[in-house]
C-alpha cells in the first residue's frame, strides 16, 4: 500500500512542481510554491525522513512564499512612490 501512496504523492508533487512553473501572477505563484513545498514535505514523510519533511515544511511551505510576498509588497510600494514622485513634478 505504501508502494501507492508514495506513487501518488510523487505524482502529485511533479503537478505542483508544473502547476508552479505555469503560473504567471507572482502572487499565485507564491500560492503555488506553498503547496508544492507541503506535497515536497509529504513526500519526504513517506519516505521516512521526518526531520527533512519538518525542514521543507519551514523553509518551503512558509519562509519561502513569505519572502516572495514580502518582495512583492516592497516593490508594490516602491511603483506608489515612484508614481506619487512623477505625478508632483508635473
């Protein structure tokens, strides 16, 4: 039964994986990349390695799509300040 499941999961992550690489929208993205560090995390689980899984869980599941929308903020705010500046010089 384990043999299955392993097969699916892994099935699974590589439809994340291209769900990740399809997608366009930085925001979705970072949506994407979430999910596909929570199957990666699975995936290790199953495999018997739980300290990797609690790794991936960290680093792929929460930091990563943290620091991607951290990004997305500052630059979001930047392009406000960047129009506020040229739209008082005119």
């Amino acid at each position: 039964m384990i043999g299955w499941l392993q097969t699916g999961v892994l099935l699974l992550v590589a439809v994340a994986g291209a769900g990740v690489v399809r997608t366009r929208d930085p925001l979705q993205q970072s949506i994407a990349v979430s999910f596909y560090g929570l199957t990666l995390a699975l995936l290790f689980f199953l495999h018997q390695a739980p300290d990797v899984a609690l790794s991936q869980i960290v680093v792929g599941a929460v930091a990563l799509p943290l620091m991607i929308l951290l990004a997305l903020a500052k630059v979001h705010r930047q392009d406000e300040e960047r129009r506020g500046r040229e739209e008082a010089e005119r």
